[in-house]
C-alpha cells in the first residue's frame, strides 16, 4: 500500500493554535544578553567615534597653523601654496619698530674653553713694540723743551727728573706736580683720586707713569697688589693689568721696590711682554743691581730706560744736594742723566731751589720720553 504522507498544518489562523516560532523583533523591556566579543566590539566602536569627535572639535580652534606659501609669479608680495619639495620659505622682515621694542634675545653661551679659542690671538715668545707712530708711549708722551744753549765751559745735556710714590700723600703730590717741568711722575696705582690726581700733572706739563709695586729683598711693605715672585702667571697678569687700569694718560711703568722681583727672569718677563704688546715703555728703578729689566727688554723689543742716580736714599739736606752735584757729573759724562727721588720735604726744598738753576748751567729737563733709544730690533 503507498505510505501515507501527512501534509504540514497550514499556517497559523486568528485563534488556531500552531508550532512556535522566534520573534523577528523584540519585545519592549527584553533582556539585552552579550558575549564577550561583542562587548568588546562596541567598546571599540566608542573610543573610535570619542576620537572623531575631539578632531572635528580641535579643526574649529579659531588659532589654525599656518600653511607654509612661497612668492608667485601674480606680483608682489604674494603668495600661493607650496608645491610639494619646495624649500622652506625665509621667515617675514619685521618692522623696524617691531625690532626696537622687542627685548634682545641673551646670546647662546659658549663653553669657555671654546670662548677662549675663538677670542685669544696665539701669543708669541717674543711680542715685538710698536715703536712707531702708534705706540702708546709716543701718543702720551710730553713734548720735549728745545734744548737751551749751554753756559760757558758747560757740557750740553739733559736730565730727567722721576719723582715715585705720587698719589697717597695729597699735600706732598701737589707739591711735587708744582715743580718747574717737564718732571716725570710716578704714582701708585693703590692710591685714591688717582684720574683727578694724574689730569692735574698732565696739565702741568709733567709725563705720567705708573709705578708699579713689586716685591723686594727682606721685610719690606710694597703696598696692597704687589707682584711677588711667589705668584702665578695668571694672577701676575690680572694684579697688572689692575694697575694700568687706576689711570690712563701714561707712557709705561717702573718698579716701586721689586729688588726681588726684577731679578726673576721668569716673573719679569710676564710684565715686560704686556708692556710690549700694549705699546708701552719700562723704567728700571735698578733697585739691584741682579735686574732682568735691560736683558728682557732687548728680547721682547720694549723701550727701556735705567735710573743712574737715587736722590733721597739719606733724607738729610746736604746728602740731598750731594746727589743732585752727582745728577750733573752724570750728565756732562754721558750727556743724558735719570734721577728718581720721592715727595719728602727736603727732596721737594732741594728740587725747588736747583731746578731753576739749569739753564744757566748749560743742562735742559726733559721727560723721560725724550731720552728713549730705539729698543734692539726696532726702529
């Protein structure tokens, strides 16, 4: 017999019963249930739409950057897009006001070993003078009197007359500026008022050197800053150029003291290469007779200038008056003659009443400038 098939029941009617089906939508205040994947699919899906949110907000900031432009062929001052690869366009000229008012930008800072390669001239072992024209000594040196006609049976020379340690004790430097000139003074770079001090002997006709303190044999105070030979080389240096800078207007140095210092080969010549490279001059005070001064001098090719006669070494009146008859022996037999004394009273008393008297003599004064022969090597 065929096998009987039975149809399936026909879909459901209004009020006929019928096999269950699943929803096709969900009932309001159904259960939402989510697998681990999908939890993590949406929380994905969130910070993607969080971070398109923060860059649609950040492209409306009012401050945009600017697009980089370069000059066009349309005219003058316009600009364009860049093309891609184009080099980078200089930055706008500012106004001049606008450079006026801006505060100046602090120079970058350079390593000091760096500042000192690009700034310091290699030093030579021997720095030649300038004996020329531009020479410091020439430019401050004192117009040297003409020389006046000698007396009957007089030899025709000159003197100079070197008064030291000018500057601390006012009364007597006045003193000693109030001389009949050209003197040449010394004055201690430790001494106060020195510009004040130093103008009115300019003034006055006198030529101005700075009397440098140095270190002597036994006890002896040269005073605050000394060179002494216990020093290093930089601080020899920086303790001299504290001195040139107490005053401006001088033609070199001599030593206050330094019997000990000037017979040091090594210290002197930190001093004389200085004097060489700025120009200067050196009056060795000869305070021993073991000085470096005239040795060294030849070598860096420094004007040079030695006393021959201390006037004041016994402070009485009739040792006083038998150097100055020394000063004129000197004179007549060499034709030129350096004196140094200082401002005691009876050094001052004495100058007074003999410098008037050498004219007649047949002798002239002159600043120390006026007897400097060419150094060894120049011209």
């Amino acid at each position: 017999m065929p096998r009987r098939v039975t149809p399936p029941p026909p879909l459901g009617r209004p009020g006929q019963k019928g096999p269950k089906r699943a929803p096709t939508r969900r009932r309001k205040g159904a259960r939402i249930s989510l697998t681990r994947t999908q939890l993590a699919g949406v929380i994905g899906l969130t910070a993607i739409v969080a971070l398109l949110g923060a860059y649609v907000l950040g492209n409306r900031h009012p401050h945009k950057p600017a697009v980089a432009t370069v000059p066009t062929q349309s005219g003058p001052g316009k600009t364009g897009p860049r093309p891609p690869g184009a080099p980078p366009a200089p930055p706008p000229e500012q106004h001049a006001e606008q450079h006026a008012e801006a505060p100046a930008m602090p120079a970058p800072a350079v390593p000091p070993k760096a500042e000192a390669l690009r700034t310091e001239a290699p030093r030579t072992e021997a720095p030649k003078a300038e004996p020329g024209k531009g020479a410091a000594w020439r430019r401050n040196a004192v117009p040297s009197p003409q020389m006046a006609a000698p007396a009957p049976g007089a030899a025709h020379a000159r003197i100079v007359l070197v008064i030291d340690d000018l500057g601390v004790d006012r009364p007597r430097s006045t003193r000693a500026v109030a001389l009949p000139g050209p003197v040449t003074t010394a004055w201690l770079p430790y001494a106060h008022d020195l510009a004040d001090q130093t103008r009115a002997a300019r003034a006055a006709g006198h030529e101005l050197i700075v009397h440098v303190p140095m270190e002597p044999v036994g006890k002896a105070d040269p005073g605050p800053g000394a060179l002494t030979v216990n020093l290093g080389d930089e601080e020899i240096q920086r303790r001299l150029e504290t001195d040139l800078a107490s005053f401006d207007g001088y033609v070199g140095i001599n030593n206050h003291m330094g019997s000990r210092f000037t017979a040091d080969e090594g210290k002197l010549s930190i001093v004389l290469a200085e004097l060489s490279r700025r120009g200067l001059m050196f009056l060795d005070s000869r305070t021993t007779p073991d000085t470096k001064g005239p040795e060294l001098a030849a070598r860096y090719h420094l004007p040079l200038v030695s006393r021959d006669v201390f006037l004041d070494d016994d402070q009485s009146p009739k040792a006083v008056q038998a150097m100055l008859a020394k000063v004129e022996e000197v004179a007549r037999r060499h034709g030129t003659a350096v004196a140094i004394g200082h401002p005691h009273d009876v050094t001052l008393t004495a100058l007074e009443h003999w410098l008037p008297t050498l004219a007649a003599k047949g002798f002239v004064l002159v600043p120390l400038t006026a007897v400097i022969a060419p150094p060894p090597g120049g011209t």
